[in-house]
C-alpha cells in the first residue's frame, strides 16, 4: 500500500492537497451527524451549529499549538512555518482538548447541561477522525516501525505498520457503537466518556508502534502518556456517575414500594 500524489487537483494554479480534502470531508460529516443528532439531546439545530463552528475553528487552532509547541526547536528556526497546515502537523489530543474546553465555556455561557452536549459531540468525533486520519496516508506521516504484514504502508520503499489505517478502523468503528449506545444511554456523561476510554485504550497501543511520536522525554510518549491518565479519569468517573445512577433507581423503587 503507497499513496498516491499528495495533490488530490489542481485550481487556478493552487494544488488542493489530499491533507486538506480528507480533514474537510471528516469534519463536515461529523457537523452533519451532530446536527442530525441534536434534537434527541434537546438542543436545538441552530445552537449547536454554534457549538460546531466555533469548537472546529478552535480545535484546529488548539491542534496546531500542542504540535508545534512539542516541534518547537522546528518552528522556531522559521516561524512562518507554523502557519504552513498543508505539510500536516495537528495533534488530535491538542484539538480535542481545545475543543473540550471552548464546548464547556459555550455551555456557561448558554446554559445548557455539558455532559448532554459532549455526549453529542462525542457520538459522532470518531467519525472525523476516521475520515481524517486518510490525510495521513497522502502526507506519508504517522506511520510505524518495519513489518512484513501484506498491508503494510510503503514508505521510501520500506514496508512499515500503517498506524493511520488502525486508528481509522478503530475510530470508524467506535463511532458506529457510539451512534447506537447515544439511543441508549443511562446517564448523561455515558458516551462522552465512553469515548474517552476506547480512544485512549487504541491510541495508547498504536501510539508504540509509531516512529514519529511527539515526545515529552527520550523515552516518554507524549500521546502515551496522556492516553493513560484520560483512560484513568474517564473510568473512574464513568463508574461514579454509573453507580449514582444505580442508587438513585434504588431509592425510587424502595420509595415507590
């Protein structure tokens, strides 16, 4: 498996890079299922495109500083660099993480429940990354170490893991039982932080197949690392917002009775 040309078409001179298509499509596909989904969260389509626009643009803001800032001694040497996304470099975890941030502040400010919105949001983000995660691909980045698996990625003719082909099967996947388990949930918070878990459990281990890992020291992962806390948290809320919901259906039947 080899990528093509990174230049998916040519337009008045400009070349529309695969990089640039891909992370369009994977976005405009989760804004659509988001707002498809709203209504069934009570929230209502006008205000969470709000919440859409504003999340994407500061997630993608936040994606490009987690990266440049772990690449500093890169950017520095030119920082007009830093402004060049057609060559890659956003970290998932950096636009997650600001886009968590601005979702809560937009729910301050709106008055809407934040573990209702994230739910929402959260069933339908792995499909953008799943989706986006094909950009790779073209950029020829984010791939592994050597294998002789027979889909294995060539990269200047070596056979390597293709290490974005396993985040967007798991991803497209995670979103599938997330769009199921969203009719279904028990407690707000459920799928938000279901989410949470499977993607950092993925990313966790794909992550130590990679050779291109942003790192926090010679031997640390960055991705790894902060994987392995968000998986933590997550858990431990996700079994005490479970069992609050145990005990409250507990009291009311014992109530009731």
């Amino acid at each position: 498996m080899q990528a093509p040309d990174r230049v998916a078409i040519s337009l008045f001179g400009i070349d529309i890079l695969w990089y640039g298509v891909f992370l369009t499509v994977g976005i405009v596909l989760t804004i659509l299922v988001i707002t498809k989904r709203a209504p069934a969260h009570r929230i209502s389509s006008d205000r969470i495109l709000n919440y859409c626009i504003i999340a994407v643009l500061c997630g993608i803001v936040g994606a490009r500083m987690y990266y440049v800032f772990f690449r500093w001694e890169y950017y520095s040497e030119d920082l007009g660099r830093i402004l060049n996304l057609r060559e890659g470099g956003l970290a998932v975890h950096g636009g997650l993480l600001f886009g968590l941030i601005v979702l809560l502040i937009l729910c301050k400010i709106w008055k809407d429940r934040p573990l209702n919105v994230l739910d929402l949001f959260a069933s339908a983000v792995p499909l953008g990354q799943a989706i986006g995660r094909w950009g790779n691909f073209f950029n020829e980045e984010a791939y592994g170490g050597p294998t002789d698996l027979p889909w294995a990625q060539i990269i200047d003719g070596q056979k390597v893991h293709p290490t974005f082909l396993y985040e967007s099967i798991w991803c497209f996947l995670l979103f599938l039982f997330l769009q199921f388990l969203d009719r279904r949930r028990s407690f707000h918070g459920q799928i938000f932080l279901l989410y949470v878990i499977l993607y950092s459990l993925e990313r966790f281990f794909v992550e130590g197949l990679r050779t291109d890992s942003l790192m926090l020291t010679e031997h640390l992962r960055q991705a790894q690392v902060l994987s392995a806390l968000a998986f933590f948290v997550a858990g431990c809320a996700y079994i005490y917002l479970w069992r609050k919901k145990k005990y409250k259906k507990t009291r009311k039947r014992r109530s009731a009775s």
